[in-house]
C-alpha cells in the first residue's frame, strides 16, 4: 500500500506568530511560501524565525537573477535604465541628444555624397571605448570595445551558475545535516516510517503503551525487587507524644548493612526523619546514604545502608515534636546488641574481663562484705560518712561521745535502706544526732548507749528519714 509520511507543517504566519525551536535535524514546511526550513540545534537559535529557508522558487530564482541585473547594470552614455521590481520589467531609453536613432540616421545617410566631409567619423574614433564600435564577423561588438562597467554574458552566467551551487550546496549540507550519520537502514524517510511500523500516529500508540506501565521513581518508593527479602517497620503514631513501631511506643528498629528494608509511614504531620544523633530532629544531622524518601509523614522510607554507614545506632525523629523520637540499630544483630549492652569483651567461653554495667556495680557496691568491717572512733565526735555504711563503729574514748547523722538531701550521701552499727567499747557514753532537716525516731527516745559494750543500729528508712534502735536509752 502507499506509505504517506507527513513532517511538521504550517502556515507562514503561524509559523511567525509561535516562532517554535525545530530540534536538530527537525524539518518544518511552510505551505504557504512552499519553502522548508531545518533545525540546527535544540536552543533558541533553531527558532523558526532566525532559521533560513532551504529552497527558493522559480518566482524567487527570477527575482534574484532580475535585481542582481538590476544592480550590475549601469546606464551608459546616452542610455538609460529603469526597472520595476514589481512586474519585473526592464525599460531602456536612448538620449537622441547622444546617440542617433533610425531615423536620425537615415536622414542623415540620404544626405550623404560620395565625397568625403568633415561630417565623417574619424578612424581614430573607430572600434574605441565610447567611441563608435566595430562589429565582428558575428555582427557583435568585440567585447575589447565595450565600457568594463557593463555587465558581459559570461559574467552573468557565471553569477547565476555559482548561485545555483550555492543553493545546492546548502540543501546538500542541510540534508546531510538532517541524516547525521544515521545508519544506512535508517537514512531515508521511507526506512523510518519502516521502523515505527509505519504508524501514522507512532506518538500516540507509544503513549497508550507507556501509560499501562509502572513509572519508575513510584516503583522504588513503593516496592522492594523480588529477588530481595525485605524487612518491613509500619510507623503510626500517638497523638504527638509518639511514634508507634509495629505497635511499640517510640520502638526500637534494627537495620543491618547490606539489606533492605521498608518503613510504611502513615502518620500525616509528623515528618520522619532518620539522623545520626539522638533527640529531636536535627535538619543539619539527617542521614541520607542509601535512605529514599527520608522525612515523609506519609509513604514508604526504603533503606539499605551501605558497609560506611555508622555503627553501632542512627536515630528517628519526628521534625515538629522531640517527644517522638527513637534508636535505630545498625548492624549484625549479635554484635550490635553486644556493643549496645557494652558487652563486646563477653565471648561466653572465659569470665575475664566481661563487663557489668555501672547499675550493677553500684548495687554490689551496696552489698555488704562476707566479713564485718570495723572503724575506730577515739574522739569524742564524729560526722557520719558514705565510707561508714554497712560497717561498725567502735568508739574507745573515755568521755562522751556525740555521732552526728548529716542532712543529706536527695539521698546522696546515704540511699534509702543504707545502714551502720555504733558500739560503746570504752567509757564514753555514746549520743547519736540528727543535723535538720534531716530527722530520726527511737524508741523510748533512746538515742544513747546504755552501759559500755551496748551497740546502736542507725537505718535510713525514707528521704533523709532515719530509724535508731539497739540497747539505748534516753
């Protein structure tokens, strides 16, 4: 069947009025001018109006031809030119004055005689420039004989004939321009229409087909690959006191290099954000390497770290509330909850070096030895201590004796349920007294030893709250 191609096309005035930019090699045809135009590259110097035309009609070929006659011809002496660009006519007109006409010379022929008069032209005068010229065997005037400001034949021949080069040259380098080195298979119009199938409306039917397809940046915020497992954290949230993690309050999420994962945000105002310091959002800290979509409050945040990203945490945050806000822990799960725990010494084969935490240690610290420590007191005062906790006071001074319990607000000094023993060893009377606010209560009010060798437990039982019992008395 017959293969119809058709090329961008309007009319002259449309084609000035949207003055469009033709893309290289792009051909645009004006039907009203019938006259075709190429682009030359993909900015504003391929716009239409700035772009030349590559063909010139027969009408145009004539108009140049007629003003370049127009130009190279000059008037000569006793003849003049005139010509009318409009209807392209040529007017010619002799000053008899200068040059005789027919009958001018017939009736000066008639008049002659055979004999020779002063009315003859010279020789001298004979086959000159602007003199009366010779014709040759032709009937032509030598061309030796004619004014160099006129125009010869051969001279407007060749104008015409390097004109006509000229314009080819053009169209040949505009075409090839418009091939640029495509390959042969696909040089020609008619190869072209081949490739799309010869699709009048390829355009369209491209367009139908790639609206049936996932668009690209919608599949890598949406989906993870097949051929990936995946590990997916849905994210809502608590008003504005938290996020929920998979339902946990502000939950922790753990992250190991090298795989993929997906955070399903749904929390609309509440911008989650992933930063490599703790606390509130930090637009200055936000880790980015290998996170898409990071800071949505509504989507899907994929995430696959590289082998550079920081162990052993990152962080979440929400952008607007510090309150909301959590850890995330990178890397093998063993290892990081190792170094989370400060364990990374425990390799469950030795017990030298494993650490406690500094929870634990206090709390031993508070635990009182297998054997009883003793202090020895000869002064007749004494300031209780931390160092006196848990251990037994021996007071050996032959006069009384006052034990001071310090106020010690907030519990510093002494927590809640610490303890220590004072022992009458010498003559001294042993008193013991609160400094205020702190306060103390005995039984009885015994707050003295009874006799030598009696013994006072103090007991921290409340803040700053003291219990004394033992063998006392008032």
């Amino acid at each position: 069947m017959a293969i119809r191609i058709q090329i961008r096309r309007d009319t002259a005035a449309n084609w000035l009025a949207n003055n469009p930019i033709l893309q290289s090699g792009e051909i645009g045809y004006d039907f009203t001018n019938k006259k075709f135009k190429v682009g030359i590259a993909n900015d504003a110097t391929s716009r239409w109006n700035v772009l030349p035309y590559l063909n010139i009609t027969p009408a145009e070929l004539l108009e140049l031809v007629q003003d370049y006659l127009n130009d190279t011809i000059s008037n000569g002496n006793g003849i003049s030119k005139s010509y009318n660009d409009v209807t392209g006519v040529y007017s010619i007109s002799v000053d008899t004055s200068v040059i005789a006409d027919k009958s001018y010379v017939d009736t000066a022929v008639s008049g002659l005689s055979n004999t020779v008069t002063s009315g003859y032209i010279p020789l001298s005068l004979m086959g000159t420039v602007d003199g009366v010229a010779e014709l040759d065997s032709n009937g032509y005037v030598p061309d030796n004989q004619l004014n160099p400001s006129i125009t010869r034949d051969s001279e407007l021949t060749a104008a015409i004939t390097q004109e006509v080069t000229d314009r080819n040259t053009a169209i040949s380098t505009a075409i090839g321009n418009l091939i640029d080195s495509a390959p042969t298979t696909l040089d020609t119009l008619n190869e072209l229409a081949q490739a799309i199938n010869d699709d009048a409306s390829y355009a369209a039917t491209i367009t139908t087909a790639l609206g049936t397809k996932l668009e690209t940046s919608t599949a890598t915020a949406t989906y993870v690959p097949k051929t990936e497992a995946s590990i997916d954290y849905y994210i809502t949230n608590a008003g504005m006191g938290a996020y929920m993690v998979n339902g946990i309050s502000n939950g922790t999420l753990h992250f190991e290099k090298g795989k993929r994962y997906r955070i399903v945000v749904n929390a609309s105002g509440h911008p989650f954000w992933i930063q490599s310091v703790s606390g509130a959002y930090s637009s200055a800290n936000v880790y980015s390497t290998g996170i898409t979509n990071n800071g949505t409050d509504n989507g899907s945040i994929l995430v696959e770290l590289d082998q550079l990203a920081p162990e052993p945490s990152l962080f979440y945050a929400c952008q607007y509330h510090p309150s909301m806000a959590g850890t995330i822990f990178v890397g093998n799960r063993a290892a990081t909850a190792k170094a989370i725990a400060d364990l990374s010494n425990v390799n469950n084969t030795s017990d030298i070096n494993k650490p406690i935490s500094t929870a634990t240690q206090t709390a031993l610290d508070l635990k009182s030895d297998e054997k009883i420590s003793y202090i020895s007191e000869s002064g007749t005062s004494r300031t209780l201590s931390a160092s006196d906790l848990y251990k037994v006071i021996h007071t050996s001074s032959g006069s009384n004796i006052t034990i001071t319990i310090p106020n010690d607000v907030g519990d510093v000094l002494f927590p809640v349920g610490s303890y220590l023993e004072i022992r009458q060893m010498g003559a001294g009377q042993v008193t013991v007294s609160v400094t205020s606010p702190a306060t103390a209560v005995a039984s009885d009010n015994g707050f003295k030893t009874r006799v030598q060798y009696s013994s006072i437990i103090v007991e921290k039982h409340a803040t700053n709250s003291w219990y004394v019992t033992g063998d006392t008395t008032a």
